[in-house]
C-alpha cells in the first residue's frame, strides 16, 4: 500500500522548517536535531528574498518597459525568447515574498497557494533552461546556418519564435506538475510530499527526470551549439561577431554557474533518498544548510540579467539612455548608426543588446 512521506525540501529544494527532529519517513529510526539548521533559514533567507525580489522586480519590469515603449515592437526571435526569459523571472519573483515570510513565520497562505508558488520555481527553471537552448539554436541557425537563415522571412521568423515559446511554456508547466501535485501544508509549513515506496522510488523518480531533461539535455544542447558556433567565428575572425555574442554567452554563463551547485544538490538528495548514504546528524545538517545556500544562489539569477545588459548590452544601453532622456524631456544623445553585424535580416540584432 502506499503512503504519503514528507521530502525534505520545500519549494523544490531543501527548506530548513520542514525538517523536524528524526526520526523521519525517509530516515526510520534515526533522532537528530535540525533547530540549528532552522535557525539559519530563519536568519539568512528573508533579507536575502527581498533583496532578490526588489532588484528583480525594477530590473526585469525595466526590461519590458524598454521593449514596450523604446523598441515599440519585438524584432526578432531572440528579442522574443529574451522578453519570454524576463516573464518567467519576474513570475518566479512573485513567489519570493511568501517564501520570506515562510522563513521567518511559518506558511500561513493556504494550500492552493502552496502549490502555486511550488511549482512557479520550477516553471521558472525550467522557461529559463528551454529559451536559452531556443537562443542557442536560433544562434547556431543564425552564424553556421546563414543561407537557411536568410531564406526565411521576418514574419516566417517570428511565428516560430511565437510557437517555440508556446512548446516552452507548455513543457515547463508538464515538468513543474509534480511539485503542484506533491506540494502540502504540513507542519505549519509549506513542503512537497512524496508518495513513500521502496527506496523512494516516486521522488527518486521525479528528481532524475527533472534534472536529465529539465537541465543535462538542455545544457548538452547548448555546449553543441556553441561549442560550433565559436569554431566557426574564431575560423571567421570576426571580432564583431565576438562582441555581439558577448551578452548571450555572459546570460547563459549566469544562469548555468547559479543553476549548477543546486543541480548537483538534487543529485545528492536523490541518492540520499535512494540509499540513505548520510547517516551522521552532523553531516546531514551540513548537507541541509548547503542546500540553502545554492537554492539562494539559485535564485539570484532572476534579478541578474538586466544588470549583464546595462554592463554588457550596447544596444540596451543606448535604450535606456533613450528612455532616461524622453522622462527628463532632454533631447536624446547621438548614437552610431553603424548596424550591427548580425543585422535585421534576422540573423539577428539582439546580441548587441
């Protein structure tokens, strides 16, 4: 018959208030206490979320505004996939006030809540994962694949674009199902529970499907991808090329470092899981303040990406200037005219972002 067992982790990943002193479903008859680890959560995650919300919130919602107002219309496919990438973070910022207060205050929003906000992380992850992959082979088509890329039309480019973000969105959602379906209030506290078979199967399950097709596949795409692309520009020498890439490798770049430790984690956990490989209380505790900090480390990338725009992105920069000088009515300053070498053919501009 099966059961239900509590995870350890809340919000796809290891959250100190569901841990309760052992024993415990996934470890029978071991005693250790986790208030230390507790008491970390309670003091590192709250100021930390709403520092990531408020950043996030500005960077992200000024992204779309210099999409709505400056540019007036997406271009291109990577300004689609891009502007697709700053909804999924500024969705997954919207989760981030009720998971401060559960740090510091328990879960006191309710079970659909729970569920929602459980699963937007992993929508996030995943959206974010899938239209960089979009990018990268949009990138490939664009430099290695340049006839095909001119035999298409803008429109023809852009409704594909459309589509791709559509499968995106749709695959997200499949693959965050199983936090929507295991998330529970229990405990005073919003956590995923499994349902308890031999060796945790279901999470074992769960957690290998979500990390080989929400991350390694993904990630194997991208190392194809732009492991040709930068052969063919370093046989090319083309230093243009170079710089206008140079956003969309520091994006991908980002992403991968902060997803990676909390990657790894989730492999840990689910041979842990599987095997109860840690049985020392101290190593545990370890293992559970470790897996704050890379879910945090994990979380900053949404508030990241406006700022390797500013620093990174010419184009996006000129933009905001733009932008800064219409709302102080100045008159806007001279910019180059020069088109970038991935020009509106739809190899596209976004690169010089």
């Amino acid at each position: 018959m099966t059961t239900m067992a509590d995870d350890d982790y809340s919000s796809s990943t290891t959250d100190a208030n569901n841990y309760s002193d052992y024993p415990d479903a996934d470890f029978p008859g071991f005693l250790c206490n986790k208030d230390s680890v507790r008491e970390f959560r309670r003091s590192y995650e709250p100021p930390l979320y709403w520092i990531i919300f408020v950043l996030g919130a500005v960077g992200n919602l000024l992204v779309v505004w210099i999409y709505m107002t400056v540019r007036n219309r997406l271009k291109t496919m990577t300004d689609m996939y891009l502007l697709n990438l700053t909804v999924a973070d500024l969705l997954f910022l919207c989760t981030l006030p009720f998971w401060a207060t559960d740090s510091s205050q328990n879960w006191v929003f309710g079970q659909a809540i729970c569920k929602s906000v459980s699963a937007l992380y992993k929508i996030n992850f995943f959206a974010c994962m899938l239209l960089l992959t979009c990018i990268s082979i949009d990138r490939y088509v664009a430099i290695v694949r340049v006839t095909e890329a001119y035999n298409q039309t803008r429109r023809a480019r852009l409704q594909t674009s459309k589509m791709a973000c559509c499968a995106v969105w749709l695959a997200s959602c499949i693959l965050a199902l199983p936090e929507f379906i295991f998330a529970q209030v229990k405990d005073d506290s919003c956590k995923l529970v499994y349902w308890q078979n031999t060796n945790n199967q279901t999470k074992v399950l769960v957690l290998s499907l979500q990390i080989c097709i929400g991350f390694c596949v993904p990630l194997l795409v991208m190392a194809c991808c732009y492991s040709v692309i930068i052969r063919n520009l370093l046989q090319a020498r083309s230093f243009e090329k170079h710089k206008a890439l140079r956003v969309i490798f520091a994006v991908v770049a980002v992403f991968i470092l902060s997803q990676l430790p909390y990657s790894v984690h989730l492999v840990l956990e689910a041979v842990q899981a599987n095997n109860h490989t840690m049985t020392d209380c101290e190593q545990l505790q370890s293992f559970d303040i470790t897996g704050q900090v890379v879910k945090s480390l994990a979380y900053t990338h949404c508030c990241l990406n406006p700022f390797l725009y500013v620093f990174i992105g010419v184009r996006f920069r000129n933009d905001l200037l733009k932008a800064l000088h219409r709302i102080t009515c100045r008159p806007t300053p001279a910019t180059s005219k020069r088109p970038s070498v991935l020009s509106d053919t739809d190899t596209t501009p976004a690169f010089s972002f």
